[in-house]
C-alpha cells in the first residue's frame, strides 16, 4: 500500500495520520526530510483501523501485544505472511516495497513521483527500474503520425 522502508513505517505513530485529510506525514526516513503523502481511500481506510482507539503519540503500527513493530517484530510475521500466500521464500519486507515500486514505474507514474513516495533521488529510480519504462517508450512513438 505504501512504498515506505520499514523503519519509516515503524517510526509513524498515530499523530502522523490525519484522517479528515486523507494524508500521511513521514517524519524520519533515509533522507532525514519530512514528506507527506496524499492517500488514496483504502490505504486511508486501513490506516484508521490501525489507528482507532490510541492516543495520538501511540505508535501506529503495533504487534498484536502492544508493542511497537520492529525489526526484530517485523521478521516473523512477514515469514508467515509469505509462506501463507505462497510468496518465494526470499522474499522479504525490502523486496515488497521494491515490488511496489515496479507496479508503479509499469503504470506509468512519473519517476519524479516515485522518487518522491520513495523518499530517493530520480537518478536512483532511473538506474534500478528505467528499463521498465522501454513499453511507455514503445507506446508513445507508436502515437506519431506521419
């Protein structure tokens, strides 16, 4: 849903959610700069459920006991996740949100704007998923008329 590095996620607490605007705040990720994302519904929705009933400086994601999810948290679920819906067994938490950065380069988002949910440079993208774009290269000179 969010292509967000794990210890960003772990680090959001309630607060950083505004419901009434649909928004998300990173404060802490790679790049030390906040950023907000505008959130399509569902994703909007799910963060609500997560963050129903705590107080505001609650963290956001939480282990099924209270605790705030973290790498050491994390691991096996994410295990259990994978083995459940079959994933390959190297697949990790890095892979997802990798995977969700390829779904949005072969939608055609521009690569300025994933950089931006990526919280990385434009460079970064071109060099790890710009050879996914060679189909949107392909359409767009078919559209030439002659």
């Amino acid at each position: 849903m969010l292509p967000l590095r794990l210890g960003a996620l772990a680090a959001l607490t309630v607060r950083n959610f505004d419901e009434r605007m649909g928004t998300l705040t990173i404060r802490s990720d790679k790049s030390g700069q906040p950023r907000q994302l505008a959130l399509p519904k569902n994703t909007s929705d799910f963060l609500a459920l997560q963050g129903d009933g705590k107080l505001p400086q609650a963290w956001l994601f939480t282990t099924v006991d209270g605790h705030q999810w973290t790498c050491k948290r994390w691991q096996k679920p994410i295990q259990e996740a994978r083995t459940e819906v079959g994933l390959p067994s190297g697949t990790t938490a890095y892979v997802l949100r990798h995977c969700v950065l390829t779904d949005l380069v072969i939608a055609g988002v521009p690569l300025l704007t994933v950089a931006q949910l990526a919280d990385t440079s434009v460079a970064m993208i071109e060099r790890h998923y710009g050879h996914l774009t060679a189909n949107a290269a392909r359409e767009a000179l078919a559209t030439l008329a002659l």
